[in-house]
C-alpha cells in the first residue's frame, strides 16, 4: 500500500563489510563517504574486533581500503 519498511540485520554498530583476512581472522570494514562519521556504536565495534586479534576500520574510498589491507 506505497509503505516501506526499514528491516535492521544483524547489530546495531556492525560493519558494512564482514569477512576473513587471508589467515581466518575476523575482517571488518565500515564504509562512509568522504564527510562520514562513524557513530559511537561503529567506534565500539571496531575496537572489539582489533582487541580480539581480528582486522577492522572504517574506509572513505576504496583505495583507503586497499592501503588498509597491506
């Protein structure tokens, strides 16, 4: 009836980008345009992941990523 609904999966502060670096640890990147920032919620993730031995960080382009990576 022209409604949208939003539907949230998974945490609220989780990034936009999960996945596994080339040795299994838990990768985490949070995307945001050139002005972005990122919430509270988004910074408490990030550093739960890079206490925990995983990889995580926000990126504003892809080859901010790319350096991220190396």
């Amino acid at each position: 009836k022209g409604k949208k609904r939003f539907m949230r999966y998974g945490k609220v502060g989780s990034s936009d980008i999960l996945g596994l670096t080339k040795d299994g640890k838990l990768l985490a990147i949070e995307v945001k345009s050139a002005k972005g920032l990122l919430t509270k919620e988004q910074t408490e993730f990030i550093y739960q992941i890079n206490t925990r031995g995983g990889k995580a960080f926000v990126a504003h382009s892809l080859w901010e990523a790319i350096e991220q990576l190396k």
